[in-house]
C-alpha cells in the first residue's frame, strides 16, 4: 500500500498522486509491493535498499546517511494479541523535500496520523513530523506496559486458584514480549543519541534543519524513552521473580498431593495385605472361631489407624 499526503495551508491533509509528488510530501508505504517501491525510487530519488532494509522483520534500529537522504529505523511496539507483544521495524527515509515512513505491517504509530488528527501535525515540517512519530512511538511503549501490567495481575490472579500450566504460559508470553520491549527501547535509545550528536553535522542539516524548539523535542522523546526502558526492566525482574515463585508453589502444591496419595496408599495398603494372609490355604489365627473375620477386620483398622495417626502426627496428611 503505498499513500501520499501533504498539509495544507488550512491544516488539512491532501492526497497527492504518486505521479506528481510535491515538496513537503508524506510517502506512507505499508508492506509496499516491487511497483510501489520503485515508484517512490523513481520519484523522489532515493535507494530503493533504504526501502528494503526496512522491511526486513529482523532489522535492528539505526540511522544511515547516503548523499542527501537519511534513513533512521526505530523498532515500534505492535500488540499479536491479548497475552503477546512484539516489535517492528519502521523506517523513516528524509530527503531535503520529502519524508517516507515504511512498513511490513499496519501499526497504531503511524496510522494515528491521517486526516482526522491533521491539525496537530505538518507534513513540510519534516522534522517536528519525525520527533511526533518517535513520541508517538515511546507513549505505545507505555500504553502497552499498562495492558501489561494489567494483563500480569489477571495471570497472578488465576494462578492463585489452579495449578495448570496454563497460566504460567501466559506469563511466559508476557514475559518475552517484556523482552522484546527491552531490546527495542535500547536499539531506539542508541539511535536518539546518535542523532543528537550528529545533529550539528553538515551532511545532516543539509537533510534536517533543528530549531530550539525541535531540540527540546528530541531531549523530551530521548527521556521517555529511558522512562519507558527502566519501566520495562521493572516489570520483567519483577515478573521473571513471579514466574520463579509461582514454579515453586506449583511444584510445592504437586509435593503435597504426592504425599497425600502416598499416605493413602500406605494405609488401604494395611487392610488388604492382612486379607492376603488370611486368605491363604492354610491354618491361621480366627480360622475357626464364630466372629473370625469381624476379628480380622478390626485388628486391619486398628492398625490402620495407629499407622494413620502416626503419618498425621508426620504431617503426612
């Protein structure tokens, strides 16, 4: 899918066609097809590997500079489902006229900017448009760390009341989406600092022009973004620590069964090995006498429960 926008004067978003691009224009490309991408290669000039890399699922975030095109990928969160999260390359190729976001996949960050949320962002400022993605991207960080938060308290919730693994494997999945999170927000750290240190060079102000106000930006998504990252570090000590208890209670619980069914066995054990020995071909005690087998099954409960009291006293019970 490949959509071309541009602000107005009035603050609205006019789609441009692909055949006439305009300064200041916004190439939104979503998992684009082999036409779409040269189109934008043919129209604005800019390598088509820029494009490519941004589409590899495995793509680590960083900023490239090429003659007068800057490609920046930042890893930005997408939700798989209710338990599970994962990240996702998005690219951000400038030239000194134009901007072009591309993705594998749909995601929140870059469909909240369409005509409805026009007025709060502006396609020819192509700067304070790259640090609205980059805000917009750390606060779904967030957001997600919320569901997560209270995704984790539902899990310890129901893990309280059953022993199936199950829930555990929640919390597994939560957890290594916590992971992914930590990966993405360092990559996307590195890739923050490394653009305001080079912020100040030629090659990158032919490119993007940063005014007082854009650098306070930049210093404001680069906080959010450790806020985010120390936030997610929290919350994985703090759910690797819940995975490890939960084992143990659950591995403790199975103990306890065990032994409960051991015990058991132990004392229906007693009355049907003093069956056994009666039931022999043989002379025994009782063998001959009226109330016989009342004695037999007296003396197996007296035993048993001397044995019972015994492992009761045990805490075997």
């Amino acid at each position: 899918m490949l959509e071309i926008f541009k602000t107005q004067s009035d603050k609205t978003l006019k789609i441009i066609s692909p055949k006439e691009p305009e300064p200041g224009c916004w190439f939104n490309m979503i998992k684009p097809t082999g036409d779409e991408i040269k189109a934008v290669t043919d129209a604005i000039g800019i390598d088509a590997d820029f494009l490519r890399d941004s589409l590899d699922i495995e793509e680590r975030s960083r900023i490239e500079l090429e003659g007068n095109n800057m490609l920046m990928i930042i890893n930005v969160p997408i939700m798989e489902d209710e338990n599970s999260f994962d990240t996702l390359p998005l690219g951000i190729i400038v030239t000194p006229e134009y901007i072009v976001t591309i993705a594998l996949r749909e995601n929140k960050i870059i469909s909240f900017f369409n005509e409805d949320t026009a007025k709060i962002f502006d396609t020819n400022q192509r700067t304070n448009f790259i640090f609205q993605i980059l805000t917009r991207s750390t606060r779904f960080y967030l957001r997600y760390l919320e569901h997560i938060n209270k995704l984790t308290d539902q899990i310890e919730i129901n893990l309280r009341k059953t022993m199936k693994n199950k829930a555990l494997f929640q919390l597994f999945e939560v957890q290594k989406s916590l992971v992914y999170f930590t990966t993405a927000l360092k990559d996307n750290g590195i890739v923050l600092e490394k653009l305001i240190r080079q912020k100040k060079l030629a090659a990158v102000q032919e490119i993007i022009q940063f005014t007082e106000d854009d650098e306070d930006t930049l210093e404001d998504v680069i906080i959010e973004n450790k806020q985010a990252l120390e936030m997610v570090e929290m919350h994985r000590h703090i759910l690797e620590n819940m995975m490890d208890v939960f084992a143990s209670i659950i591995s403790n619980n199975l103990t306890v069964v065990m032994k409960f069914l051991t015990s058991m066995t132990i004392l229906l054990a007693i009355p049907t090995l003093i069956a056994s020995y009666w039931g022999m071909n043989v002379p025994v005690p009782f063998s001959t006498a009226p109330l016989g087998f009342a004695y037999v099954v007296t003396l197996s409960m007296v035993i048993a429960a001397v044995i019972g009291l015994w492992l009761l006293k045990k805490d075997m019970f």
